[in-house]
C-alpha cells in the first residue's frame, strides 16, 4: 500500500520568506512523485512531475527536489508571496495505476 | 482551463437516492482517476480507469461503481447516498498510468440533505 505523507501539516510565514514542505514515500516500486497547488474552491494544478533520482525541477520561485532512495521530496519556496498561500500536496505512484496523495501542507503568507 | 469536464457542477440530493457524475478527459488522454474530497479530508482516490478497463481502485465504497466508456468519458455512480456522501468529487486525467501530469476537472459538488 502507498502512503504518501506530507509536513508540516500548516505553515504560516511572512512574505519574503523562503520555506520548504517535505513529501514521504515509500522507495520501494517507485514510479513518480507529483506536486500540486491546490487552492481553496479551485482543482489542484500541477506543478511538477519527477521520476529519476535526483531530480531537480523548477518553476519560477518554487522548485523541488526527489531523492527516491530514502524515499522523500522536497518543495522549496523562495521569497513567499500572499498569492503562494493554498494547499501544496504531493502524491506519488508506484508504478501500477494509483497515484495516491498525502494531505498536503497548508501554507499561510502574511503580508 | 484544464480540459478534464466534469458535470453537473452542483448536485443536491435527498439520502437514498442515486446520482450520476460525468466527466471527459483531456483530449487525448487515456487516464480517468476519481477522487473525493470530503470536509477538512484530503484528496482520497477512489478509482482509475485506463482506456476502458479498471486498472487500480482505492477506497471507493461498494453503493459507489464507475465506468469508462469507448469514447473513454467516464461516468461515477453513487447509489444510496447518505449524508457522509457530501463531498467534491474530482475527476482527473493523464496520458498514460501516472508518470504524466494528471489534470483536474473543477469537480462536483455533492451535498445530500
């Protein structure tokens, strides 16, 4: 069984404030690891997909990093900005057809 | 606009009664996932399809069954529905089984009084 577990649970920074969320998994049969934004009353977008170890991808001010050995993923968040508050969730798929999601870290910017 | 189409967008139903939930997939993509989100829940999967064919199920409820169809649009079936069934169901689609960015409709609103 997957399970994909994310932290912190909540997160409430400053603006300018740069952050990270982690995203577990179990490393065994892995296939890919997503991460979404996810923001109230919305349908989660992407924001990257990674398969290969040590795969590093980003995308403007947010970036992300998968170490598929030790089983984890990190999402980097550079100089926070209010509109960067919503739900960041990570889900990852073994290779067969689930792709199951953790439950996200819910991150708050203050300005 | 990410091109998975859900409807309806809101569905109010009285317990007990059945509903159908409809969703096409992004032009092209042979992947169909339902997932629910339920209040202060996350995303949880429910079921996938793959060109047709049942590929991978998750927590889905046996009053709840789904279907792809040849033109791979996908229809969720919720039957006996009770309170604790409110919930937005989202439907998403990929290209292949889950290595490609997954797309999600805006979902469906489901509350039932």
């Amino acid at each position: 069984i997957l399970n994909v577990e994310q932290s912190p649970q909540s997160l409430h920074v400053q603006e300018g404030d740069s952050t990270n969320f982690t995203c577990s998994f179990p490393s065994s049969n892995f296939y890919a690891l997503h991460w979404y934004r996810w923001e109230t009353a919305k349908s989660p977008e992407a924001l990257f997909v990674m398969t290969l170890n040590g795969d590093e991808k980003k995308k403007g001010r947010i970036s992300a990093t998968l170490n598929t050995k030790e089983g984890y993923s990190y999402l980097y968040i550079k100089g926070s900005q209010p509109e960067d508050s919503a739900t960041y969730l990570c889900a990852g798929n073994t290779g067969g057809f689930k792709t199951i999601f953790g439950a996200g870290t819910r991150l708050f910017v203050k300005a | 606009d990410s091109g998975v189409t859900q409807t309806p967008k809101h569905l109010i139903t009285a317990t007990g009664q059945r509903v159908t939930l409809r969703c096409s997939p992004r032009s092209g993509d042979l992947s169909v996932y339902w997932y629910q989100q339920s209040l202060d829940q996350g995303l949880q999967f429910l079921i996938q399809y793959y060109n047709g064919e049942e590929r991978a199920k998750g927590n889905i409820l046996e009053r709840f069954s789904a279907q792809q169809f040849p033109d791979l649009h996908s229809e969720l079936n919720l039957s006996s529905l009770e309170l604790g069934d409110s919930a937005l169901y989202f439907c998403a689609s990929s290209g292949d089984r889950g290595g490609n960015t997954i797309y999600f409709g805006e979902g469906s609103w489901l509350t039932v009084v």
